[in-house]
C-alpha cells in the first residue's frame, strides 16, 4: 500500500497544527497545569550532581486523557466529516 505524497504531507501540517495549538494552550495555561509532573507516584531522585525524575503517574494521567479524546474522535461518524461536494 503505498500513500501519496500529499497525503503525507497533509498529514504532517494537521500534526504540525495540532502540536502548536497544544503549545500554546500549554504556555497560557502553565498556572493551572503545575499540578501535572508533581502527582503522586511521580519518582523524583535528587542528588549533588544528579538529578533523575520519571514521571510515572503524569505518564500515565496524560495516556489516559489522549485516550479517551481519541476514542471521542474515533466515535464521529463519517458523513461528518468527508468533504460536502
């Protein structure tokens, strides 16, 4: 199967769009979201001269989250959104 370049390339600019909306959201919502990477669960290390931090928890939130959106998105039917000719 081999897909079209101008698919791929739409693709890349919806990815690319979604990644800045998601940016910005993220920097004017930076107050709100310092909650998420210090939930507990998340492994936090710190040491003179090292540091290690493995957010299990935060990891594990977020997963949940984009789950559940694209199970949302994935229930829109198709008529919704092929082109209207």
């Amino acid at each position: 199967m081999v897909i079209p370049m101008e698919t791929i390339g739409k693709l890349m600019i919806g990815a690319g769009a979604v990644l800045t909306i998601v940016g910005v959201g993220v920097r004017l919502f930076a107050k709100q979201l310092s909650w998420l990477g210090n939930l507990p669960g998340d492994i936090k290390i710190q040491r003179p001269g090292f540091s290690l931090y493995i957010p299990l928890t935060t990891m594990l939130v977020l997963n949940l989250g984009i789950s559940f959106i694209m199970r949302l998105i994935r229930r829109i039917p198709k008529a919704y959104l092929a082109p209207s000719p």
